[in-house]
C-alpha cells in the first residue's frame, strides 16, 4: 500500500540528490574534473541518477515496513494464565481509553484491540472478562465505545448550527454551501477521527449482539446499556445522514406496519438538495457515505440478534421503553429514533 508514495518521494530525493551533486562538479576544482564525451557524459548522469532512485527507493521501501511492524496490533492484556490474567485482564486496555489523550497513538490501538475481541473468537477468554458479575467492566467497556459516537454526533450537530441566530437549521438549509468554513470545521472531524467512530461502532454492536449469548448475569441489559448502544448508534446514523443531505422528519401516519399496530415511519429520501449532488466528490461525503454504511451495518447486527425480542416489545408496545434511552438523544428526538428502529425491524433502513 505505501509502493506510490515510496516511488513519489524516492523520485523526489534522487532528483535532490543529483542537482547537488551537479552544483558540487560545477563548484569542484578543475583538476578534479574529467573531459568525457558526450554520449558517456548523458550514460554516467542516467546511471547515477537511477543508482540514487535505488537507493532512496530502498530506504524508503524500508521505512515504510518499519512503521507497519511498529503499528501491528497491540494487545493489551496480560499474558495469558498469569495473575493480572485470571483477575482482571481488561483493565490494561480500559485504563489506556480512559486515561490516554484523544491524538494519542496507544489510543488508536486500543480501540483496535478493542474491535479485534469483541468482534474475533481468538481472544474470547477476554470478552468474557467484560461479562462479569458486578457489571462495572461492562459498563466502563460501554462507555468508552459510547464515547467518541455521542462527539460525533454533538460536532456534526454544531456543524448544522447556524452561526447567526444559534439554532439548528430548517430540513431544507441542514447542509449549508462548501464555502461555510464553520460548518466544514466542524463536520470534517469526521475524516479526521473516521477510524476511531468506526471502531467504537463495530466493537460496540458486536459486544452488545454477542452479550444475548454470552451475558450469563445479564448485566448488559441490566445496566441499560443496550438502550444505549441502539439509541446512540441510530442518532449518530441520523446526524450522518443529515450531513449526506438526506431529509429526516417525523411524520406520523395512522396507517398500521406488520401484524404489531406499530405507527408507520415515513422518512422522506426522494428529493435531495442539489448542492448535496454536487459535493459527492468530496472527501467529506465519502467518509460519510462510509461511516453511514459502518453505523447500519453496526445496527442491524443489533437487531439481528434481539429481532425476536424486539418484535415481542413492539407488540406490546414497549419498544420505546425497553430499547430507547429516556435521557435526550445526542441528535433527533426520541420519537425519531423509534422511528428508524421500526425500519430496521422490517429491514427497510437504507
């Protein structure tokens, strides 16, 4: 993956390298110089030339392999079988979420391994350290993937803020012009931490869709952390979509959904606003055409695993109570995101 930009600064350090040599002939006394004709004149140059892109591709080349082995995955746990191991292995890697800064390198890492055990079977040993009794690990193991998607949601959020007034935007004005530079300030924290929102999301829906199995003491649904995960993951999901100029609202309807009597949720995707056509080119719409796709994938993965149970609460209209947060959402309104949970029930969320 790093060949192109080895050959691109490799070229660039060769074509350095021969000017000075070329200053330091120009400059050198005149005994030192050589009479040569001119056709092995040009063949030393060309050869000298391509011996320094050699060299400099090779170190280079070098460079970049040893920055790869540096940013393997790092596991942050004890070894296994140890004391730490047996007694608490995942403070190691909570205590680096918790206490690292947010441009730390150790930070991305972390929340690497994090994915890596929630999603993988290899370290399965450890996941099931955040299923112990108390329910704490769980909860500091929730918080910390909650963390990064409720910024996302709150920067994208001050991004639609009107600069003028303090207020969010209408539907028709919630992407402004490219030229904003408020609104890009804000909204393009999205490429700059896209790895990170990606890696809490997965690593959160894989940690709440696996505890249906693997939660002996139930202390996922005890501490409400799955509301929290399904509420936190649609609004991030809304507030993404919002950005790409898709046009969320809650319409209500009396028109019945399934066998469940659950209100029809109507979310208006027809007509988008034209400058939103014009920026698909850009970076920013890209990640965040990226980011949507890792949200619902993240979500149905969610609904997957608890779709009967989620059915039954629908039925007996309890699916606000038992999979919506009470505390506001960090974008949209309750009522909004029961909405977008009900298309996911019926897998027509796209």
């Amino acid at each position: 993956m790093g060949i192109p930009s080895a050959i691109i600064r490799a070229l660039k350090l060769s074509a350095a390298a021969y000017l000075f040599s070329v200053l330091l002939l120009v400059f050198l006394p005149h005994h030192f110089s050589t009479d040569l004709k001119l056709g092995n004149f040009f063949t030393q140059h060309i050869i000298s030339y391509a011996a320094c892109f050699s060299m400099f591709l090779c170190w280079e080349l070098t460079h970049h392999l040893h920055q790869v082995l540096h940013t393997k995955r790092f596991i942050f746990a004890p070894p296994k079988g140890s004391a730490a191991a047996e007694t608490n292995p995942s403070e190691p890697l909570l205590a680096t979420l918790e206490e690292c800064s947010p441009a730390s390198p150790l930070k991305y890492l972390a929340y690497l391994d994090l994915c890596m055990v929630c999603e993988n079977n290899v370290d399965y040993w450890r996941r099931a350290a955040f299923f112990e009794e108390t329910g704490e690990t769980y909860k500091r193991v929730a918080a910390v993937c909650l963390r990064p998607l409720e910024q996302l949601a709150s920067k994208l959020v001050q991004g639609f803020e009107c600069s003028s007034d303090d207020k969010i935007f209408s539907i028709s004005d919630q992407l402004q012009s490219p030229t904003n530079p408020r609104q890009n300030s804000k909204c393009h924290e999205l490429v700059n931490d896209f790895q990170v929102y990606t890696w809490s999301a997965r690593a959160l829906a894989s940690l709440t869709s696996r505890s249906r199995k693997e939660d002996r003491f139930g202390v996922a649904q005890l501490s409400g952390s799955n509301a929290a995960a399904i509420s936190t993951l649609i609004a991030c999901l809304l507030a993404v979509e919002t950005l790409m100029g898709k046009k969320i609202s809650l319409q209500p309807s009396h028109q019945l959904m399934g066998a469940f009597s659950t209100k029809s949720a109507t979310f208006s995707t027809g007509r988008r606003d034209v400058r939103t056509g014009k920026r698909r080119d850009d970076p920013l719409y890209s990640k965040a055409y990226a980011m949507a796709d890792v949200l619902r994938t993240s979500i149905y993965g969610i609904v997957s695993a608890f779709h009967h149970e989620m059915l039954n609460s629908a039925k007996a209209g309890l699916l606000e109570k038992d999979w919506i947060t009470s505390s506001k959402p960090p974008f949209g309104t309750r009522e909004l995101l029961l909405q977008k949970l009900h298309l996911f029930l019926d897998f027509q969320a796209s």
